[in-house]
C-alpha cells in the first residue's frame, strides 16, 4: 500500500512527465524506486 505523498499536488505542478495517467505521477519516491527498479530513468533525472 503506497503512503500518500504530502507533497504530490507541488510534484505535480513542476512535473516535466507527460504519461499524466501514471499511478506514480507526483509521487517523487514511488516514481524513482519504480524507474530504479526498471533500470531506467525518469524525465526529471534525465539531461535535456
């Protein structure tokens, strides 16, 4: 069960993300565990 983020509606508004529909979108920690365990990385952590 994922705790609620305190602060996802701020995540939210800088995230550069655009799959808005993810269950991980504003949630910093679940999206970065997700993409660590994937072996990838997200668009916050990737160079422009």
């Amino acid at each position: 069960m994922k705790k609620e983020c305190v602060n996802k509606w701020e995540n939210e508004q800088d995230c550069p993300c655009k799959d808005e529909d993810c269950e991980n979108h504003g949630i910093c920690c679940e999206c970065i565990k997700y993409h660590k365990d994937d072996k990838s990385l997200p668009v916050c952590l990737r160079k422009i």
